[in-house]
C-alpha cells in the first residue's frame, strides 16, 4: 500500500482495498458485457434495449471510477486492465449473445450476483469500520438494483417472479 495520512487503520484499509478490488473488477467487466449486449441485441424491442444498454454501461462505468478512486485513497493500486480483470473474472465468456431474452438473462444473472456480493461487501466494510467504503459500495449497490429492475422489466417474463425466488 502507498502512504496515506489518512486515519484509518492499515488492515482496515487493506480489507476494504481488496473488496474494492474486487467489486471494480465486476463492474469494469459488466461495464464491458452490457456495451456488447448494446452492439449485437437483435429483436423487436432493438432501439429500446440498445439505448438501455448504453445507460447502463454509463452508470456502471461511473460506478468503477467512484470505486477504483477510493481504492486509491485508501492506499492501494486499482486494476482496471481488461487482461487484470480477465485473471479476476474466469467464469466470464467469450461467447457473444444476440438473441433478446438470451442477452438479457445473461445480463440480468450477472447484476443479481453483483448485488448480492455488495450486501455482504457493504456490511463488511461497515463492521470493519470504514463506513465511506460501506456508503460507496451502497450507491453502487442502489444503482444496480435499479438497473436489474430496467433489465428485467424488459423481459418477456417481467409480469411473474422467478421460478424459486421470494417475493
Ligand atoms: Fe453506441
């Protein structure tokens, strides 16, 4: 870690500097699907998923840059190289999807992971005591509950609740 005269204790930080990591690699990576979603959606509802899409990829580019800049306030180094994130991220496919309700299941799994990993991560980072990281990765938290609301109000079953899943 760097020098920071910044008051919070160097394991606290180096915790939150690892979360932070790790959330920047999810998001650079979304960041990265959903703009290829943007490029090959094909499908009746084209123009509205492929102006949704660059939204997203708006948002969550803003998100990364939130996250990797108080990574570095910490004391770290961001990562934000596609092979970096590629070492991060190996379950992530090459395959391109095109197909409408394909791409955006595909989608809509990748920010339900994201958001259930930013509870536990928001409540990590609160109890270890760094709760700016904690309200951070809480603004990002909002911002991808809102997008998977947009992505799955765009799918052909928006109007009934997945199989298995608590209402
Ligand atoms: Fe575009």
């Amino acid at each position: 870690m760097t020098p920071t005269f910044n008051k919070l204790p160097s394991n606290v930080r180096a915790g939150s500097i690892d979360v932070l990591q790790n959330a920047l690699a999810t998001a650079i990576d979304l960041a990265l699907l959903v703009k290829q979603g943007h490029w090959n959606i094909k499908g009746p509802s084209f123009i509205a998923i492929h102006q949704l899409l660059d939204g997203l990829n708006a948002e969550m580019h803003d998100a990364a840059d939130t996250m990797a800049e108080r990574l570095v306030a910490l004391g770290g180094v961001a990562a934000g190289s596609t092979a970096s994130v590629a070492e991060a991220r190996p379950g992530t496919s090459t395959d391109i999807i095109s197909g409408q309700e394909p791409l955006l299941g595909t989608l809509i799994e990748g920010y339900a992971a994201f958001g259930a990993d930013l509870v536990a991560w928001i409540d990590e980072t609160a109890q270890s005591g760094d709760p700016s990281t904690s309200d951070v990765l809480t603004e990002v938290s909002r911002m991808v509950d809102k997008s998977l609301w947009f992505l799955e109000a765009h799918t052909s079953q928006a109007t009934t609740s997945p199989q298995g899943a608590s209402s």
